[in-house]
C-alpha cells in the first residue's frame, strides 16, 4: 500500500486520468473529490461490500413456489 500525505486541495493522480483531491478537513473526517472517466466505476467500500454479502444471501436463499404456473396457450392454436 503507497501511504501519501496531502495538504488542503492538493492533487493525487493515478494512471494519468484519475485525479484525487482533499477537499475538506473537518475533525477526524476528510473530504475527498474524485474526478474519473465514466467509464472508471468508484464505490465506497462498506457500501460495495454490504451490497456482496446481500447478493451471497439472495443466492444461499432457498427459492420458494407461490402456487404460479405457466398460463395457458391464449393465443389459440397454431396454423390457423
């Protein structure tokens, strides 16, 4: 892991079109901006893993059958 220090509004740039800057001190809190290319997806990571343990469970869910079958053929029937 690279370990930079940063001043107010100083720039760190990563892979030549990625741009991080501190925007904010506030407390024990800081203020980032990122400023990516779209095609570049930024999460912030308890949300992105919140989001990985929901989708494990939702595969480990048992899949349960509310009684619905397939409707009828409503379309008549064929060749005619």
């Amino acid at each position: 892991m690279l370990v930079l220090s940063r001043r107010l509004n100083e720039t760190i740039v990563i892979g030549g079109d990625v741009r991080i800057t501190l925007l904010g001190i506030e407390g024990d809190k800081i203020k980032l901006g990122i400023d990516a290319p779209k095609s570049i997806k930024v999460f912030r990571e308890e949300i992105l893993e919140a989001t990985r343990t929901t989708n494990r469970q939702a595969l480990d869910a048992p899949v349960v059958s509310f009684g619905l079958s397939k409707p009828a053929d409503a379309g008549g029937s064929k060749g005619e």
